[in-house]
C-alpha cells in the first residue's frame, strides 16, 4: 500500500517537474522580452540562479542601453556567484563596476569582483594566480575607495592571502634545503625576508639561511670554501644580533665555530 502510494507521487512529481521544464524551454524560445524579463526576476528572487542566468543571458543584448541593463547585469553577476562560479562572477562584477560606475553597487561589486578571487584562491601548495589576482583586485579596492567600510576588511584578507603565498614560498625554501640544493635555498630563504619582511618564521628562516650556507661551504671545492665559509660568519651574525637568545644557537654556534677554523686554515 505504502509502495504503491510512493510510486504515484514519484510520477506525479516527475510529470509536475516535466511540465515545468516544458514551459520553461517554451518561455526561453519565446520573443516576449517583456515577460522573460519579469520571469528572469522572479526566478531571481525565489533564488533559481540556474534558470535565472539563462533567461538573463538571453535578455542582456536586448535592454543594453535601457533602464533595465544596469539590474539585470547586477543579477547576472549574482547568479554566477551564488552558483559559486566564481571566476565568472568576479569577470561580471568587474565588468558591472566599470559600466556603470556611478551605480550605488559599483562599490560593493569591486569589492565583489575581489572577494570571488578570494573564494577561488587554492590550498597554498597550489598555483596561486587567483591569490595574486584577489590581492591585486583587493587594493584596487582599497585605492579607489579609501573612505570605504570595506577597506579594513580587503586589508585582513590581503594579510590572509599573504600568508598564504609565504606558506608557499617558505616551504619550497625548505624543499630546496632537503634537496642539499643550498645555494637555491639561501636565494629562496631570502627571497621570503624581502617579499615577507613581517614574516613570523624570521627565526627559523635565519637559521635555515645559516645551515645552507655551512652545508653549501663544506661541500664546494677547496678553493671555494673561504669565501663560502665567510657566507657563514656572516650569516651566523645576522641570526644572533636579531635573536641573541635564539633556540637554534647551540647549533649555530658549532656552525660557526667550525667555519672560523676552516678560514683560519687558509692564512
């Protein structure tokens, strides 16, 4: 009885959600731009982004120019984001922005354009071109609306895609390290100082800078090795004067022990 039941409202629904599409392809080969219009809203509202953006899509060329354009590329541009299309979302809210940049949206729709980049920034071992684009379009934000309540907000997730992109760069530092390929780790160890100036790892990228530079001197070729081992010295100086009571200096101190001795051996 149950199963019987069951079935029927399947069927129903199916013949229910069938007529709907039906009506619904009848509606997109229509020529009543008037009422697609109002569909294209309706759907809208009642959140349908799907059926929503192919009737907008259909109507954008139609009203260019009218008092209807501005809406309805402002409800194109949501219709991809909340599909989480973000990489159209972010083309079409620019896109809104720069056409009618004397809209009351035109600020929320650069912050937007922004923010879909943010969404569609990837794990930090990743390629982060969609970091470098939201951070990018984030102090274009930031440059054009400098009054804006936004500006706080662009600025913390700048730092939290800064972060990221340190994350990535330190830990291909240390690949490099665990590689023995010394002399990129000392370029990429430092590369992160100049990039990263505030970075929280200072420390320990330091102390890796050191330990490149020792490894680096110890395996080059003899007549290589004082300069090199004056690298160490000198590295070693740049960890202890910025932490002089760091927790890597035993182990630097022998570093720099052993470098002093092998300069002293070519005089």
């Amino acid at each position: 009885m149950f199963r019987k039941t069951g079935y029927i409202l399947f069927i129903c629904l199916v013949i229910v959600l069938s007529s709907c599409t039906s009506k619904f392809q009848k509606l997109l080969k229509s020529t009543d731009n008037n009422l697609k219009y109002e569909k294209a809203i309706e759907l809208f509202e009642q959140e349908d982004y799907y059926r929503a953006e192919q009737l907008i899509s259909q109507l954008m060329a139609v009203y260019r120019g009218t008092d209807k354009a501005e809406k309805l590329f402002y409800y194109y541009a949501y219709c991809y984001y909340n599909q989480k299309d973000y990489l159209m979302a972010s083309y079409y809210f620019k896109k809104y922005a720069n056409t009618f940049p004397n809209s009351k949206e035109a600020e929320e729709s650069l912050f937007k354009c922004a923010y879909c980049y943010y969404l569609d920034s990837p794990k930090y071992n990743l390629d982060q071109s969609n970091t470098y684009e939201a951070i990018n379009e984030f102090q274009l934000f930031v440059n054009k609306y400098p009054k804006s309540e936004k500006v706080k907000e662009c600025n913390n997730l700048i730092d939290d895609l800064r972060s990221k992109l340190e994350t990535k760069a330190f830990n291909i530092a240390k690949l490099y390290y665990k590689m023995s390929d010394y002399q990129a780790a000392v370029v990429s160890f430092n590369n992160i100082l100049v990039d990263f100036p505030d970075t929280d790892h200072k420390e320990e990228i330091l102390f890796y800078i050191l330990k490149s530079n020792y490894y680096y001197a110890i395996h080059s070729i003899f007549d290589k090795q004082k300069d090199r081992h004056q690298e160490v010295i000198e590295s070693y100086n740049d960890l202890v004067i910025l932490f002089p009571e760091s927790q890597y200096f035993d182990e630097a101190s022998k570093m720099h022990k052993t470098s002093l001795k092998e300069i002293i051996k070519f005089k």
